[in-house]
C-alpha cells in the first residue's frame, strides 16, 4: 500500500503535468491560429511581420514552460511541499 506520501507526490506530479501541457497546447493553438489568419488573409506590410513574430513568441514561450515543469517536478520530487503542509 502506497504512503500518504507517495500518494501526494503521484497527484502533485500530475497536476503539474496536466498544467504544463494545457498551457504548452494553448501556446502552441494560439500560435497556429496566428499563422493561419497570416496565411489566409494574407496582410501585407506591418501586420504580416507583427502576426509573424506575435506566433514567435507564442512558440519560444514553450521553453521557460519546459524549465518551469522541470524544477516544479524536482521540487515535488524532493519532498519539500509534502512536508511544508505538515506545518
């Protein structure tokens, strides 16, 4: 039988799982939705280069959200928010 502990750690890693890919896959939806509205409306000029970086942006944004999730699951990993809650 697993521990209270044990039990924490599974859920908080899932959460924080299921939080980085529901804001990973919105990023990256809003940065497709951009270059789609580029490419079927097909601005000229200024517009076209702002929607161009604005999905940039959208897309890099995906790597701090990497580095985020990876210290978060060292942090549930490591055991301090577990025993945290006990005080």
């Amino acid at each position: 039988m697993p521990s209270k502990n044990t039990e924490f750690i599974r859920a908080a890693r899932r959460q924080a799982v299921l939080s980085a890919l529901v804001s990973g896959g919105w990023l990256v939806f809003t940065a497709v939705m951009l270059l789609l509205i580029r490419w079927i409306r097909r601005p000229d000029g200024v517009l076209s280069t702002v929607l161009l970086v604005l999905a940039l942006v959208e897309l890099c944004c995906l790597v701090p959200l990497a580095f985020s999730l990876r210290s978060r699951l060292k942090e549930i990993e490591g055991g301090e928010e577990y025993e945290a809650r006990n005080y």
